[in-house]
C-alpha cells in the first residue's frame, strides 16, 4: 500500500470489496461476517462513508478489539491487519467453512452493502456462488502478453470517471478481477470478460447473438450478428443492432431536429439487456446471450433462468445476484444501479410509452419479451452501417 494507492481506493468508494468505517462499533461484525461469506474484501477504518478520511491510531487496543469481534464470530474469521499513515486495514479473506454468522445474524455481501439473511437462503446461495462461482476463478490460459488489452481498461475508467493513478496491475487487483500469486498476476474470468482482447477463444459463451427474423417464427434469418468483444463493447453493439431494426416514428418539437420515438423505448431494452448480461450463468456453455428481433416481438435470453434463492413469486421484488463481480463493474459505469431495480424500471418505462407490460419467461433460460407495435404508426428507420460506436 502506498499513498496513491490509498487515494486511489478512496476515490473508487465502497464497492463488493472495500467498506469504509469510521470507528469500531457493533456493525463490524457484519461486515466481517458479509465478506467471509463472499468473495472476501477489505475494511478501511478512519474513512466515513463519504469517502473522508478521518484518521484512527493503529494501537495494540485497537488489533486485540478487531481480533476479539473476528474470533467471536460463528466459526472464528481469519483477519489480517495492516495500517498506512492514520487508517487501518482490515482485510477479510473468502471464508473456507461457509456459512459465518454473528451475534447479529448471517450476512452477505451484495454489491456494496452487507445484508442479513436467513440461514436456509444463505446455504442456498453458497451452494449456487460456492467454488463454481464463474467469475471468480482463475482462467487457466489467460495470458497477459497474449490476451491483455490495455485500452479496454483505460476506456473503462474513462466510463467510470477514475483518473488513472496508478499502473494496470494494482487497478485490476483493486477492481476485483485479479490476484497476485506466487509475484504472478493472475486473471479472473470476470477480468478477462471485461479486459481481454477478444472473448472467442477464452469465454465463448459470453457472446450476444442479434438475429432478425422475416415474420414471427425462427424460420427466416435476415440479419445476424455475434459480438465477441468485451462486455460492455458487446452491449453497445448489440443496442445498435437492435436500434435500426425497431420501428419510429417523428414528434416535431419546433427545434431544427425531429424527435425520435421508437416503438419500445430504448432505455427499456437496455435495461433488459444489461440484466442478460449480469445475470446469465457463464458456467452454461455452448449457449449465447440472445436477442431476437421477430415482426410481433423482441425477445431477450439468457442461459440459466432464475437464480437460486429467487422464487417466481418474488422476481421483481427481492435481487439476488449471479455475478456480483460482473454486476459491481458494470454498476461503476452506469449501466446497472445493483439494487434490484431494473425490472421495475423497464416496467414504468414501457407503461409511460404506453407500450404492453413485457412478458417474462423462466426454465433453463431465463426470457423477456416485449411486444412490438404492429399499428403502421412507426416505421423502420434507414439502415445506417460503418457507424463509430465510440
């Protein structure tokens, strides 16, 4: 650790891996409990929660406190603690004898909060996440030299507004998505969907095919695409696929430009799409995140249905998240607020367009379906190609 570093952190904010504290006090034991129970992380004491840093000594007092509240939870957490100028560092590796609870119950981290759980939900989501967690391994045939592309990182922390402070290898170990072992850099597949050059050979299943399709059965391809960049590059793309097959019509706003109204807002297919893309099972192979585009409908795909802990009854009331490296990244540039609100965006957005309320579908895939309008009122806008998508 060093100041820029340090700064660096603080300047990211509280994500998946990194807590800020001010004091210890009781919650502790939450968050210790919260990151054993997941992938692990890092608590940052003497920084409040904006991000100020206030400054705590490092006492032998202080060790013995934060060691007590590990050792009294339920089994005993390993914590490690290092300090650097006024703020100490608690840092909690990934628990081996999951599920850990403490006086106050059990804990998980999700996105950048610990939340209390039951028991029977806790050990169903650990039997899900658990050692087969996708994006938290490492990728056997990952190569730096080979498969690294520095501009997507770069273009990354443009997105999430992060200045650039520190050299690529600390970063992607402060972003989650890879780890130093043995003085090797070792990538997560989280990393390589987010940073490698190309996913075709190393993540294939993480491609999004568009396909257009003449009438309203899988019988007639007119348009396909398979996008195999990163993540984010492949929902830019995908959305311009998506955005010269819709239907619009034109609103005259007195200004020298004409508004476009797409028959289904875009923000809503967005949405839908980002949540394809958070929440597929990337463990499911030889399966494609899909979007087809039908004359009636559009319908978005994902391998691996509903996550475990999420009944039917409760999808669109209560999150439980697949990827919560994945949903971090993609929350830090925008494209995903990590609070389980998105169904219910796409809900009031198509019902302020006054489009039909979407259908969902749940087995092995987990399916939306939006229905387009068939009213003559839009039309297909002229196709555009060779365009910079930035």
């Amino acid at each position: 650790m060093n100041a820029k570093e340090l700064k660096y952190i603080i300047q990211e904010g509280e994500s998946y891996l990194v807590e800020f504290k001010e004091r210890v006090n009781k919650p502790l034991s939450r968050e210790l409990t919260a990151f054993a129970n997941a992938s692990g992380g890092r608590i940052f004491l003497g920084v409040d929660n904006q991000g100020n840093a206030k400054g705590i000594t490092n006492s032998n007092t202080l060790r013995s406190q934060i060691q007590d509240i590990a050792f009294n939870c339920q089994p005993s957490i390993t914590v490690y603690i290092s300090s650097f100028q006024n703020v100490v560092i608690i840092s909690v590796p990934e628990g081996k004898d999951k599920p850990y609870q403490c006086s106050d119950g059990f804990f998980i981290r999700m996105g950048a909060n610990s939340q209390k759980t039951g028991r029977d939900q806790l050990v169903e989501f650990l039997q899900a996440e658990g050692v087969l967690r996708f994006e938290e391994q490492y990728h056997p045939r990952f190569n730096f030299q080979k498969h690294y592309n520095a501009e997507r990182l770069n273009a990354f922390l443009r997105l999430a507004h992060i200045s650039k402070e520190l050299d690529d290898e600390p970063i992607l170990e402060n972003l989650g998505v890879a780890d130093r072992l043995d003085k090797k850099l070792k990538m997560k597949n989280a990393g390589v969907l987010f940073f490698a050059k190309s996913i075709e050979l190393l993540c294939e299943q993480a491609t999004i095919t568009c396909g257009t399709f003449e009438g309203s059965d899988r019988f007639q391809v007119v348009n396909r695409k398979d996008y195999q960049e990163d993540l984010i590059t492949n929902i830019t793309l995908s959305m311009h696929f998506i955005r010269q097959e819709l239907r619009v019509r034109y609103e005259m706003t007195g200004s020298p430009r004409r508004k476009e109204i797409y028959e289904i807002p875009l923000d809503a297919i967005r949405e839908a799409l980002v949540n394809a893309v958070s929440h597929r099972d990337y463990l499911k192979t030889g399966s494609h995140t899909t979007v087809e585009i039908f004359d009636d409908r559009i319908e978005i795909s994902n391998p691996g249905g509903l996550p475990k802990g999420l009944t039917e009854k409760e999808f669109g009331k209560k999150a439980v998240r697949r990827n919560q490296i994945i949903a971090s990244l993609l929350q830090r540039v925008d494209l995903v607020e990590n609070m389980g609100t998105g169904i219910h965006k796409i809900w009031r957005l198509l019902k302020d367009a006054g489009c039909p309320d979407p259908k969902f579908e749940f087995d092995s895939f987990f399916t939306i379906v939006f229905k387009r309008d068939t009213s003559g009122v839009f039309h297909v806008l002229e196709k555009k190609f060779g365009e910079n998508y930035g």
